[in-house]
C-alpha cells in the first residue's frame, strides 16, 4: 500500500494524475501509477502538446492521417482520441471496481470555444459521441459562457469535468448547472457524473503579486494563504449544495455528488512546500488531480489527514483578511480565467503549427 492508496481507504480523496503521453500508455507506466493508487486521469491542451512536440510517438499515426486527406486539425483529434480511448481501458477495472466513481479520463473541448455556449455544446456532443465510453469526462471550462453548456450536456446524460474555475461565485454557478442539469432529466440519474475542477495554486501566484505590491506587513503576512483558503470555503460550498431535500430528492434516483476536483496543485512557489496544495485539502468526496513530480513528492513525504475542512471559520477569515487588505478576489479570479483560456489556446495553436511543421518535414 502506497500513500496514494491510503489517500483513498483512509480519506475519501482520489489522487489523480494530470499528465498523459503515448508512450506512459505503451510502456505500461500508466498501470504502474494505476498500481500505486492513481485512480483517474486529467488532460490539456497544453499537456498534449508537451507530448506530441517532445517525441515521435505520433509520428506514425500522424502520418497514415495525412496520406489519408485528414486535416492538420482533424489529425489532432484523431491523436487524442486514440490515447484517450488507450487511457480509458487502462482505467477501465478501476472505474468498475468503484462503481462509477472513480476511473476516468478526461479530454478537453478546442479551448477557443471558451465564449461560445452553441459551439461548446457542439464539441462536447461530438467528443462525447467519437469516444463514447462510460468512463470519459468531457472538459468544459466554467467561463460565462460554458455554464449553459455544462447544464445543457449534463441534461443530456452526459459526464463533465468543468474546468477552470478561480472564484467561489463561479462555483456556485457550476454546482447549480449540474444539479438544474440532472433535474431536467428523468429516471435514473447514476450513468451520469461530474466534477469541478478549482484551479489552486495559481491563485496564490496572482495574489501573492497583489500582496507584494501593497507591500504592508499585514498584507504580506497573507502571502501563499489565499488559494487553500478558497479552496477550503468551496468544499463547506460543496458540502451545502449536496444535502438537504433538492439534492435527496435526485439521490434517491441515482444522482451522483458534483466533486471538487482541486487542480493547479503543484507548487509554483520554490518557498511553498512541493506537497502544500494536497496536505491542506484532504477530505471526503474530493478529487487532487496532480502532475507526476507532485505525485512523486506527496508519495515520499505528503500528511494523509483530513485537513479541508479542518478550520472553516479560518479559511473565512483569511479571505476577509485579504478584501480588507486591498485584494479584489473577484478581479484575480477574471484575470486568472483570462489567462488560463488564453494560455490552453495558444497551445491548442502552437501544437497545430508544430504538427503543420512535422507534416511539411515527413
């Protein structure tokens, strides 16, 4: 048993692991992470082009596309699709072991329809459909723009990771489009589920800027305290919208609970421990979805202890702290959305240039 696996048995939380490349699927290292505990899977543009730019494991299929007359866009989905679908049957046995919990894999829509609720809804049908497996988690970004869509697809039966999410206000917006979502549909409710993706520590990174420039001791005490704080509000969040007789009412026909899904958990700090942003949000029906280092460092020295919601009255304080300090917590989570859509399209765009560019080369 591994530290991972105790996460588990003994918290509730699912470590999972955000990073996918061919070869960790034909090399067998994706089952050797499955084997130390990791129970699902979380993708990315950019992480997609990490993979496809740093090897030649593409190569091949890339080039039977092009022979083929597919487009350099088409290619790429037909890229991803192949290791998602590789990925999903390598989280298969842990996705029926958990009874539908845990085991999935996630692939995101083209970022670029981040402010397009039609063309969301429209990608996230045809992603759905082309992979069509009961373990695949659709990506959908919590922009204003993707609530409707979110509500829409998951009125439809679908599973959805939203992703993206930097404010408290959003989130609430997110758990009322999945629970409206599973409303409207009838019967049974369980081949449905969902998880919210709230990105962590890039939320220090932009306050703790804000806090540098104002530059007061009370403000710099706050330094690297802002995104566990939220992080700890959002699952007391959580932890209201799923009880009470409007979630019962659904649960009695299957409904799944929507999980928080803590992202952005490696520490982008040097002075921050490597395994803050997992030690501090441990707590039932949750989900850490870590890069591999991360994983690596919380395996060796991470703390299995229900931490999230430890001290909620703090974590409340701390977010007051910051708004009478001079931090606009509304203004980092827009600019921090902004740029998270900003940095996956560009490298949505870059991959499609580096794959015209391996194109032009075979």
């Amino acid at each position: 048993m591994t530290r991972l696996h105790d996460l588990h048995a003994q918290q509730g939380q699912s470590p999972w692991l955000d990073n996918l490349r061919r070869s960790w699927i034909t090399s067998g290292d994706l089952g050797r992470w499955v084997d130390r505990g990791v129970r699902g899977i979380t993708s990315n543009p950019s992480i997609f082009q990490k993979a496809m730019t740093g090897s030649d494991d593409y190569d091949e299929q890339l080039r039977r596309l092009v022979a083929d007359g597919a487009t350099i866009e088409d290619s790429y989905w037909a890229l991803v699709a192949r290791d998602i679908v590789d990925a999903l049957e390598v989280m298969k046995p842990v996705h029926e072991a958990s009874g539908g919990v845990d085991g999935y894999v996630s692939v995101e829509v083209n970022p670029a329809l981040a402010s397009d609720t039609e063309g969301t809804i429209a990608a996230a049908r045809d992603l759905d459909q082309l992979i069509d497996r009961p373990n695949l988690y659709v990506k959908i970004p919590a922009t204003a723009e993707g609530i409707p869509a979110i509500n829409q697809m998951i009125s439809e039966g679908r599973s959805v990771n939203v992703t993206l999410i930097f404010s408290l206000l959003r989130y609430a917006e997110v758990m009322e489009a999945y629970v409206s979502g599973l409303e409207a549909r009838d019967g049974d409710l369980s081949d449905t589920s969902s998880v919210a993706s709230f990105f962590i520590s890039r939320t220090d990174s932009e306050v703790d800027r804000r806090l540098d420039a104002i530059g007061s001791n009370s403000a710099l005490a706050l330094r690297g305290r802002a995104a566990v704080a939220q992080g700890q509000v959002a699952y007391e969040m959580f932890r209201k919208m799923f009880s009470g007789e409007r979630w019962e009412a659904l649960a009695t026909r299957g409904a799944r609970v929507q999980r928080p899904l803590w992202a952005s958990t490696s520490t982008k700090n040097p002075a921050y421990s490597d395994t803050l942003y997992v030690d501090t949000l441990i707590g039932p029906d949750t989900v850490n979805t870590l890069p591999d280092a991360t994983l690596e460092a919380f395996e060796d020295h991470g703390t299995v202890a229900r931490t999230v919601d430890a001290d909620p009255a703090a974590a409340h304080a701390v977010l007051r702290d910051l708004t009478s300090a001079g931090v606009d917590l509304d203004d980092v989570a827009q600019v921090l959305e902004d740029e998270g859509v900003a940095a996956f399209v560009a490298s949505f765009d870059d991959l499609l240039d580096s794959l015209r560019a391996k194109v032009a080369s075979f």
